[in-house]
C-alpha cells in the first residue's frame, strides 16, 4: 500500500484530503495517509484558529464564502464519510442585498473548518492507514529506493509522496528588523513584537496604561493589533449610527494610549461597498469575464514572447471604463468617452504615480481620505475612477488566478502581474467599512496619531523609537510592533523544511523574488539535472507558479482539485 504524507493541514490540508478521499472512492483504492500538524487546530491551523479573539476579522464578505461549498458523502473502504455542508448551509447565511454585508471574526469560519475536519477524522481515526502526527516536520530526504524519508525532531517516517500545504512561513529578518531586535535587546523598558500574530502576545501591554506604541504597516494586520489593543478594560467602540457604520470610541476611564501606524506611502486600506446592491454597480457581465480570461490565456498559456502586461492591462481598461460610463450620476462627472477613459484606466495601472481629475487626490490629511473612500464605499458621494477600478478588478481577480496560474511567460513578466495584483489589495482586499470607521473613531478619540503615517524619519533611542515627519515633529515609542506579514519569497525563507528542500535540490524558485516552481498539478519541478521527486505544493509557497495565493476560496479550489486526480490516476499508472 502507497503513503501518502500531507504536511500542514489548515484549509488547503482538509481539501486535499477531502478530494484525495473522493478520488480513492471512485477507483475503489485506499492509501496509507499520515498527516502532520504541529498545532493542534487541524483544519483551521493558526489563520482561522477558533481559539483566536473575535477582534481579528474576515476581509472578505460573508456572502463571498458561497465558494465554500458542501462536501458529498464519500465511501473509502469500508468506511463512510458522510456529507458536510457549505458554510452558508451550516450558518444559515440569509442576507438581503440592501442590508449591510457581514465581515463574521475568523474564529467562526474557524469553527466550521474545525467540524469540517472533524465529521473526516471520526470514521477514519480508528484506521491504521490515517495517523495524525502533532509535529513539524524538520527535512526530506530521498532514499535510494525511491522513498521519501521525513523528519520530525524525534521520528522519521517513509512515504512514497508528499503534499505540502503549509501556509506562512517565517523569513529572514529585513535589516531594519534586525537592528531593532538587537535594540530591544540591549536596553530596558523597550519591547519589540517581530510579528502580529497570534494577538494574544500582546496581552502583556493590552492594558497598560501611559503607554506610546509604534505600529510598522497600516494595513489589515495593523488593523487587527490595533482592535485587539484597544478593546480591553478602559474602553471599547460603538457603532452609532446602523446605515453608515459610524463609530466613537467611548473610555470608561483613561489609559493614556496612543498608537503610531506607519508605512513607506502612508495610504490607507480602500473599505468594500457596505452591501451586494452597491457591490452590483462594480460586478463584470459573464461576456466580459469571458473575454477577460480568454485575452489573458491567448498569452499566457502559450509560447508567444511577451515584453508588457498590455494582455492583462488592456482588457481590464475596456472593462473598467464601460463600468464607470455605466455608473453615471454615480461617478465622478466627467465627458470622457470610452476610449479615452480606456487610455486614462492604462496609465493608472502602468505607472502608481500617474495623476488625473478622475482618480482621488490622495494628498490630503489621512483621515480625510479614509473619510472620503468610507462615503464612497456607501454610495454616499460620487465614486472615483481608482476606487472603480479597484473595485472591479477584486471581481476579476478569481478569473484571473484561474487564466494565469501556470503561465509559460518569462518569470519577469510573472513577477510584474504578481506586483500588480498586489498593488491592487489596497482596494480588492480592503476591510469592512466599519473598520476603517474604527479608525477614524481611534483618531477623534486621541489614540491613533496618523500625523507619522508616512514613512518617518526612525531613529534609535535609549527608550526606544523616535519617529520624525515631515514638518519636523516627533514622538517617542518604547514598544515597536511589527504588523507587515512576511511575503512568500521562496530564497529568504529561513524555517528547517524550507531550508532543507533547497539544500537537497528538490525545489526551485520560478523567481528570485517568489515561490516555488510547481507543475499544473502540483508538483515540484526540480532542476533539469535532478531526478523528480514526488513532492507537491500547494498554497503559499508556490506563489509565482500559482497567483491567489492568500484567498481563502483559492484554500478549496481548482489547484487541490488538479492534484488530487493527478495523485490518483498515477496510483493506476
């Protein structure tokens, strides 16, 4: 009998076993399984963690996990797995496109991933051939035999295929880390938090009071250690007002906190449309997501010799514009006609820097413009072309990571449509409304200071930070918290299993900027001179081979599905 070793089992994990189990079921064959996972939070692992608090949310509309669908019934062996349903099927979902879209905590999709898992683990637990095995793996090694040989701290075991679908992994510290880890070392009274997550690492300063706290990044990992800091004993939020979300911060006594976000540009996160109906107004027809992915696929899928990302920019341009012809009295007035509006969509997308009537001036005071794109996200005030855009390609961006995942470009080009799609999350994976209300509720309460939002001047002082602006002011931080979230960069990556597959040879980045070099279904491509091993990645760390890599609907998608047949019909071979 085959072994098969599935490493890491968050939501990627549980698919994979879930189609494994559905392809074995259609061939009537079995396979020893031996998962392994060192928290112990199988099927959620630490991102969806139910133990987690409910200040860290979902930024993805609770309407948008159709995508988590139901699970048939599977008979593997002479065990039943029965039928799960989807998550909209298991919290009753029912919204009304007028109401107010819903952003639930992780903790709860966490619960249901939990159960999901759980209603696999009962029938199968009592079989020799599924082992749970609560530990890292350390190295992979192949063995003449032509089994694979993995490591834990204190056991090995032989299998004959892996799966990889471990999630974020840690990276060498940036040089600025370094130095200021060495800093906090050296002197009293000074902390620094490497990583935002799990929150709870903060509960030794979540109710200290005078205290002054530096926050690297203003993005969605910023807004969660700022909501986990500030909900606590002296004080909390409350939505005042139901149709816009508007929020105060209200202090039952006084802490004395004020929390510093930075980051290089200082632009803050573009919040989604308040619910479907004003989603809607952003939503591609089915012909033009169509054409979308066949002027992608006529590229990239073939051999043709590419030098721009016109194949990409193009057909996103004709789009966006029709829509924001379409919107009318809701846009930005305006009498450009749709070729010119094409033109301006195209130099936005080529160049961050380009300027236009149409795009939102972004230089004004912070939490004006956080105010302006909250109105906007409304359908309070007239909607911008950059707020559009951005709109619109979060619903091309599925079309998108399904036509060029996989592409046959040079890795430069893939490194270009991986940079713009990330330039792109400032508005496609924006937070809830509400949240950004939070923020400017924090800003009137006196506790978020965005006067060093952008790119200060950081000296290192004998009690911590001095962080300088623009128009010369200062202040003082003596805790520094770090809420950038390490990019997937497969050569900078400095955990034990990573570090060992390059050593060995048995991976390649497909760029010296990105992930691992995967096939269509899969598995690791190795160096021409290397034998293939039969190892595949799903997930994060094949970023570059794959795009998509950090949405939670891609966790059970197509890429799963392709390897699981592929695992299967090779076992028939």
């Amino acid at each position: 009998m085959k072994t098969l070793a599935i490493i890491g089992f968050g939501p990627r994990g549980l698919y994979a076993l879930e189609n494994l189990l559905l392809g074995l079921s259609k061939t009537n064959s079995t396979v020893k399984i031996v998962i392994f996972e060192a928290s112990e939070t199988l099927g959620s692992g630490h991102v969806w963690n139910e133990d987690q608090p409910d200040s860290n949310w979902i930024n993805i509309t609770e309407r948008a996990l159709s995508g988590i669908e139901k699970r048939p019934k599977i008979k593997y062996g002479n065990v039943i797995v029965k039928g799960f349903p989807s998550y909209h099927q298991w919290c009753n979902f029912s919204l009304k496109p007028s109401e107010n879209d819903t952003f639930p905590p992780r903790n709860k999709l966490g619960r249901y991933l939990n159960e999901r898992y759980d209603s696999i683990e009962k029938p199968l637990g009592n079989l020799d051939t599924f082992i749970i095995i609560n530990a890292a793996v350390q190295s992979i090694d192949y063995s003449e035999n032509d089994t694979l040989i993995l490591r834990t701290h204190t056991e090995s075991w032989t299998c004959d295929d892996v799966v990889l679908t471990i999630g974020h992994q840690s990276t060498e510290l940036s040089d600025q880390m370094k130095a200021w880890k060495s800093h906090a070392k050296t002197k009293t009274n000074v902390s620094l938090f490497e990583n935002p997550y799990p929150v709870s690492n903060f509960n030794t300063i979540k109710n200290t009071t005078d205290l002054t706290i530096g926050i690297r990044g203003f993005g969605l990992g910023m807004i969660d250690v700022m909501r986990y800091l500030v909900i606590n004993d002296f004080g909390n939020f409350k939505v005042v007002d139901d149709a816009t979300l508007e929020t105060v911060y209200y202090k039952v006594k006084n802490q004395n906190l004020t929390l510093v976000p930075f980051s290089l540009d200082g632009l803050p996160l573009v919040p989604k449309p308040l619910n479907q109906n004003i989603d809607n107004w952003f939503k591609p027809t089915h012909k033009e997501l169509y054409y979308f992915k066949a002027e992608i696929e006529a590229v990239a899928q073939t051999e043709k010799e590419v030098h721009t990302l016109d194949f990409l920019i193009k057909p996103m341009a004709t789009i966006a514009s029709r829509i924001f012809i379409d919107l009318k009295e809701k846009a930005f007035a305006h009498k450009f006609s749709a070729i010119e509006l094409e033109a301006i969509v195209t130099n936005w997308l080529k160049d961050d820097d380009f300027q236009h009537e149409l795009l939102q001036n972004e230089n004004i005071p912070t939490e004006k413009l956080i105010q302006t794109y909250i109105d906007m996200a409304l359908g309070e005030i007239p909607i911008s072309l950059d707020f559009c855009i951005g709109q619109v390609w979060r619903h091309c961006q599925p079309t998108l990571y399904t036509a060029f995942s996989h592409a046959n470009l040079d890795s430069k080009i893939i490194k270009k449509v991986i940079d713009l799609d990330e330039r792109s999350k400032r508005y496609s994976y924006g937070p809830p409304i509400e949240s950004m209300q939070q923020v400017l509720a924090l800003v009137d309460a006196k506790v978020l200071n965005l006067g060093f939002v952008t790119d200060p001047d950081i000296k290192l002082e004998p009690n911590g930070w001095k962080l300088t602006n623009t128009e010369n002011q200062s202040v003082h931080c003596s805790i520094m918290i770090n809420s950038i979230l390490d990019a997937p960069k497969l050569l900078e990556i400095n955990t034990d299993l990573v570090k060992n597959l390059l050593q060995n040879d048995f991976i390649q980045p497909i760029h010296s900027e990105l992930g691992i070099e995967t096939s269509e279904d899969g598995y690791v491509v190795t160096p021409n001179d290397k034998p293939n091993v039969p190892i595949a990645v799903l997930g994060r760390l094949a970023k570059g081979s794959v795009i998509g890599v950090d949405a939670i609907l891609e966790c059970f998608g197509q890429r799963i599905e392709d390897w699981a047949k592929a695992y299967v019909a090779k076992l028939e071979d």
